[in-house]
C-alpha cells in the first residue's frame, strides 16, 4: 500500500443475533461499524448467513461487508468467507473446507490456538485442512493470553498463509477493538493480495464479555422466551 491510496478498516470476525451466544440485531452491528470507523466487516454467525445477508442490505456505501459463516465441525470450528450459502455444521474439517472453495470462498482458523475456548480445530485436524487453509486469525480480541496469538502467528508464517484479525465480537461494544488497514479491493484474488500487505491493529476485550455471552447462550436454551434480541 502506498500512503496516497484510500485505506479499508476491516474486522474479519463479528456476531449477531443469529449466533445462539449474540444478541446483537443486525442494524444494531451496522450502526456500531460505521461509528467506530469500520469499511470493511465480515460477518462470521454461527453455523448461519442469513444475519450476514441482512447487514449487507442494511449497511450504506462506506461499509463493505463479506459474507462469512463459523462453522461447528466434529473437531473445532472453521470460517469460510465469500460464501454464497450457508455450510451446515457437523460435516468433518475436511468436507467443511471443499464446500467452502466449492463457492469461491475462502478458508479461515479462527483462533486456533486459545487455549481459553473448546471451540478452536484440534490439532490433527488443523494440520488435516493445511491444504486448504487460505487464512490464519493471528489476532481475535477474544482470545485472553497473548501467547496464545503468538503461537497462531508463528503457525501462519511456518506455512505462508495469509494473517486475518477481528473482534468475535458478540456486543456491540466490541466492535472497534481490532481493524486490519488494508487496500480497497473487488474480487477475492485483490482481497488476499491487499491482505497480504495488510497491517494489524488491536486490543483485548476485557473476559468478562465472555461471561455475557455465555450467560446469553444459556438463557437462549432454558429461557427461549425471554431471550428475544433486545437494543442496547
């Protein structure tokens, strides 16, 4: 990037009420993007895209939103970006990731080596879907030790892969804790090219968003009633 072109603040990582653990409404996500000074956001819902598809209707110009799905496997969770339709969970990380290259999209690790969550890929199977891995999340707000990210960083540079960041966020106060700068871009290939110069920017949310969240899910499953997607 040179310091005359426009630059793209994205966040790779985001919830809304679609995730069982978010009770985020989607003009609820774009109004907090847009004040925080995002450009660029995929939306990453829990095994669903149809909150990805109503923040893309409701999102103005200024704000580039990807279609993206986190997706519950047998063995962790991958993210597949530029989706067309959703993935269905429970397939193996294997099967997951050629449905996702099936619609041009690409393959993302979230978080794979917080060692906080149950959610990240098993090693064996980490090292199963190299072959199809396109991008390593280095950095998730989410994620407690710091170490943790060094680690995934270190796994993305042993094997070349592209680096990605975002907030996981599941409120929308997360929002704006981490942006990747990175050129403007139209297609998938001018993507992972502005990606691969693309710099890294972030902080961590405090653990107690964990907690929220957790409480959320929760409630969710005992409470159905009572856990209507409410403004805050």
């Amino acid at each position: 990037m040179t310091t005359n072109e426009p630059i793209l603040k994205a966040d790779f990582h985001m919830h809304t009420h679609y995730s069982k653990d978010s009770g985020t409404l989607p003009q609820e996500l774009v109004d907090r993007a847009v004040k925080v000074g995002l450009t660029c956001i995929a939306v990453t819902d829990h095994n669903a895209v149809k909150g990805a598809f109503e923040v893309r209707d409701l999102a103005p110009p200024e704000l580039k939103v990807i279609i993206a799905e986190e997706i519950k496997t047998p063995a962790g969770e991958v993210t597949g970006l530029f989706l067309q339709e959703e993935i269905p969970r429970g397939l193996s990380p294997e099967e997951t990731c050629k449905r996702i290259k099936e619609q041009g999209g690409l393959v993302s690790v979230p978080h794979p080596h917080d060692r906080f969550r149950s959610s990240p890929l098993k090693a064996e199977a980490l090292e199963s879907i190299i072959p199809y891995i396109d991008i390593v999340e280095v950095f998730n707000s989410r994620t407690p030790f710091l170490k943790d990210s060094e680690k995934s960083l270190a796994f993305a540079k042993e094997h070349n892969f592209l680096t990605g960041a975002g907030s996981d966020a599941h409120t929308p106060r997360e929002l704006g804790h981490v942006y990747v700068e990175m050129a403007p871009f139209e297609t998938v290939e001018e993507f992972k090219d502005s990606l691969r110069h693309a710099k890294i920017h972030g902080r961590r949310s405090n653990p107690l968003y964990h907690l929220m969240t957790t409480w959320l899910k929760v409630r969710r499953k005992y409470l159905p009633f009572a856990a209507r997607p409410v403004r805050r």
